[in-house]
C-alpha cells in the first residue's frame, strides 16, 4: 500500500516517519515538565502513553515491513541504494535496538521503584541518568531513521 507523504515509501514508513517527528518534541517536553516544575505524574502518564504508542507502532510497522509490504523494493529505485542505504539503515538499527531495550528498562524500573503517586525518591537518581540515556537514544533513532528514509524513499 502507498504512503501519504508522496514518497516510494508504504504507508507504515509514512506512519512511523510521521509519528517520531510528534513522539520526539512531546518527550523531551514531558522531560522538561518534571525537570523545570516538577509535574511528576504527568511526566509518568505522557511517557507511559509514549511507550504505548511506541510499542504498538513498531509492533505493526515489524509485522509490515517483514510480512505485507517489504521495504527493498521501494528502496531500489534510490540512487543511494547500492551505496549508502544499506549503512545508514545498520546505523539506525545500532541506534533503535538498544532504546527499545532502554526504553522498557527505564519503563520497568520506573514503574517499580519510582512511589505512586510519582514523587522523588532514592531511585530518582538512576531514573533521570538512565532517563537521558533513553532520551538520547530516541532522539538519534529518529534522526537516523529520517536519514535512512530519505536515502531510501525519498531520494
């Protein structure tokens, strides 16, 4: 099926592209909101539903890009596809394995040792560290899955 961007790309490419490009900015503001005032649980309640779209994203995307619409095709009409296609997709996958990995580790971890309702605590301190960790990774997640886009499906 054709994605809606105008790309060579399917429709769960578009989605994913899209959806990293609002998941990003609303995580790093939900960072900020607990960083800067303090709003713990809604720091808790806009990260859960980040993990949960996120999950059932990439839980379609996966059976997509493996069982419906495989994405070499698409990509071979790229003039980058002999030559930097497949890197900046090992890229992007050395970024994307580890978060999802961090992402339930930090998730997990808040869940159990993190008070209910949300509040500082003696685990608060590995929480932000690992917190980072995982932001970061998102962040270069994105980014190397909109260069991988383009060099794919765009170019």
């Amino acid at each position: 099926m054709d994605g809606f961007l105008g790309t060579r790309a399917s429709i769960m490419l578009d989605v994913v592209v899209v959806a990293m490009l609002l998941i990003v900015p609303v995580m790093w503001w939900s960072i900020g909101q607990v960083k800067h005032h303090q709003r713990y649980g809604l720091h808790k309640t806009v990260q859960l539903i980040l993990a949960g779209l996120l999950l059932v994203t990439v839980v379609i995307f996966e059976i997509d890009i493996q069982y419906v619409t495989p994405w070499r095709p698409l990509a071979e009409k790229s003039p980058y596809y002999e030559s930097l296609v497949f890197p900046s997709l090992i890229v992007h996958l050395l970024c994307s394995v580890p978060t999802a990995f961090i992402w339930i580790y930090v998730v997990y971890h808040g869940l159990r040792y993190i008070p209910d309702p949300p509040a500082p605590s003696v685990y608060s301190g590995r929480h932000i560290w690992w917190g980072k960790i995982a932001a970061i990774e998102m962040t270069l997640t994105a980014v190397t899955g909109w260069i991988f886009y383009y060099l794919a499906f765009v170019a």
